[in-house]
C-alpha cells in the first residue's frame, strides 16, 4: 500500500514537472514570435522612413514629401501648390507660358497638376502657336478659335455661337473688311499715342523703359517707328519714357 501511494505521487510529480516545462516551452516560443513582430515591424518603418525622403520646395521653401513633388531640369523640386499655381498663371499670361525654372520649360505631370490643367496646357500651346490668332469677337466669351485644316474667312464660336472674321477680328460681315476702331478707343490711342503691333494687331502703351517692346505674341518691335526690333535707326530710349510718369 505504501509502495502505491508512493508511486502515486511520483507519477503526479513527473506529471507536474512535465507541464511545467512544455508551460515554459510555449511561453518561450510565443516570447520568440514576439520578438520576431516586433523585428520585422522595426524594419518596416525604417523601410517607410526610407521611402519618404523630403526636399525643400524651391518656391514656398516648405518641406514636403518627394513623391509628392517633381523634379525640374535644373534639379529644382515643386509642391504640388507653387506648381499648380505656376501653371495656372501661365494660362492667364502668356508672358509666362510655358512654365519655366531656370530658364528650362517644367513638364506636365498629371499626377502633381491634374489632367483637366494638363489639357488646358496642350490647348493653349496649340494657341499660342497661331501666327495669325483669331478670338470670339464677343468681348463676354473672346475664347480662342482654333484652325481647322481648311479654314474659312468666317469662324464660329463653339462656345456663345457668336460668327467672327478671322481677317479683321471682328463679327462676321458681307463684303471687304474695314479696318477701323471704335472711335473712343482710336481717340485714346493717338492722345496716348500707343503703338500697334505688326504681328498681331494688338495695341501697346509703353508707359516706362526704352523703346524695344517684346510683345505677347513675343514679336518684338520699336514703339517709337513699330518697325521689327533693330531694323532700324531710332534712338533706343525715349528720356520721357525712362522715368515712371504721373497721370
């Protein structure tokens, strides 16, 4: 009987002890695989801390993510804002079209830009690529209106309707044009004496500087004769034009 009981407990103990260590043998191996989480959670955010590389926008100077910015020719980094921005006043100045850093035109990146501002951009290329421009002779609509491959003398507007000339740049009309302005306006331009542009028609005032005028059309000319720049013999500035004047 003692010798039962004595391999009773014997057995219980062996039981015990064997519980114990596959207890610390689990223990250790969900210690391991946390340990391993944890390791392979370090390297991925060392790996996206990596990915994320920052650079100083050479328009706001702020901080911002690289991925999120584009890379000029000249090596000069934009935010998507400054180079929105960069884009749309370069549609509203012709003056600053195309985009520029450094003198080196910035391509349109959809993914920074949007693709609505990178098709109004093709467009205005296309326009600005008109030697003889021709716009909705409506001054509420004045939209651009594109060549066609064979073009006709009059043109309509695909926006208001409105019918234009594309010779005299105004509404549409029977017979020869006529070359005439509207009385108020052909009055201020010969008491401000404004120069016309031979490339373009359009009506220049030089209101400080010398007198070679690079036009939008960037046809550059003489606003004292309006001839072609340095074709020639006029004076190169006008001393009532070097000094800002008060009206």
């Amino acid at each position: 009987m003692g010798t039962a009981m004595s391999m009773g407990l014997e057995t219980e103990n062996d039981l015990s002890k064997y519980k114990k260590k596959r207890s610390s043998s689990n223990s250790l191996r969900i210690d391991i695989q946390q340990l391993g989480d944890s390791i392979e959670n370090a390297i991925n955010l060392v790996d996206s801390a990596k990915s994320e590389i920052w650079r100083e926008c050479v328009s706001c100077r702020d901080d911002h993510i690289q991925d999120d910015m584009i890379k000029t020719k000249c090596s000069h980094f934009y935010c998507k804002c400054c180079l929105v921005r960069l884009f749309k006043n370069a549609l509203r100045d012709e003056s600053l079209f195309p985009p520029q850093c450094c003198h080196k035109p910035i391509a349109a990146s959809e993914k920074i830009v949007g693709p609505v501002l990178v098709q109004k951009h093709k467009e205005k290329a296309i326009e600005l690529k008109d030697p003889d421009r021709t716009y909705c002779s409506d001054s509420k609509c004045a939209q651009y209106l594109p060549r066609k491959a064979t073009p006709t003398r009059v043109c309509k507007c695909a926006s208001c309707g409105v019918r234009t000339c594309r010779k005299c740049k105004k509404h549409a009309h029977p017979g020869d044009c006529v070359y005439k302005l509207d009385a108020l306006l052909e009055e201020l331009a010969d008491r401000k004496e404004w120069q016309r542009c031979s490339n373009c028609c359009r009506l220049i005032e030089l209101s400080t500087g010398c007198n070679h005028i690079r036009c939008f059309c960037k046809f550059e000319f003489c606003y004292f004769c309006g001839k072609q720049w340095k074709t020639c013999d006029c004076l190169y500035a006008d001393e009532e034009y070097l000094y800002e004047r008060d009206y």
